[in-house]
C-alpha cells in the first residue's frame, strides 16, 4: 500500500505552511539509513535483499526490512518478486526515488568537502 497518489505524490501533512517542501521531503528520505539504500540503489542498479545488505554492512536486517518498506510505502522504491523456488526478491528505485538522484548527489559532495573522514 503505497502514499503516493496518482501524480506520483507522496501525501503531505504540512500542506499549508511554505516549508512543507522541505520539511516532507526531510520525512521521507531523512531517516538514518533512507538516503544510503538510495545512494547504493542508485549506484547499483536493483538488487536482492542480501546484495544490498552487503552494501550496508552496518545495517541490521531487521532495519533494512523495516527502511525498504517504508521506501516502498512512499512510491521511491519497487520490490519485485523475482523467482519463487527459490523464493528471491529484487528492489530498485521507482521514477520517483530515481528523481532523488542530484539531492543524493548533493549530499555525497557536502560531506566530501564538510565532514571529517
């Protein structure tokens, strides 16, 4: 069950108030590791469940779950059943969590030149 609606929106809660755009945007991909499973999506293509793990190493499997259906809850990434036996299934960013690309892009470059590595 996804909150996009047909225009590919997600719904908002803050409609009327002028930093709705930011504050909502923030609410979808500003969870700790939202941003990453984009990143790595973005970077790698669609990938199973343990391919991405092994993207995160420190992701625990239980937060992967919980962060890839919240994902897919706000219509940024699809999850695709790939085979049955064995059972196997495959995410990758929907137009919507594509369309994060230059916000993701933006925030690997601030933490180049800002962060201590």
């Amino acid at each position: 069950m996804s909150n996009a609606n047909q225009d590919g929106c997600v719904a908002s809660w803050c409609a009327d108030d002028d930093w709705c755009t930011v504050t909502c945007t923030a609410h979808l991909i500003g969870k700790k590791w939202h941003p990453v499973i984009v990143h790595r999506l973005l970077e790698h293509g669609p990938l199973g469940f343990n391919a991405l793990k092994s993207e995160i190493d420190e992701i625990s499997s239980t937060v992967l779950s919980s962060s890839l259906e919240d994902l897919e809850d706000n219509g940024l990434v699809n999850r695709a059943i790939v085979s049955e036996k064995p059972f196997r299934v495959e995410y990758s960013l929907t137009e919507q969590g594509a369309s994060l690309e230059p916000i993701i892009d933006a925030m690997d470059e601030w933490g180049e030149r800002y962060l201590d590595s």
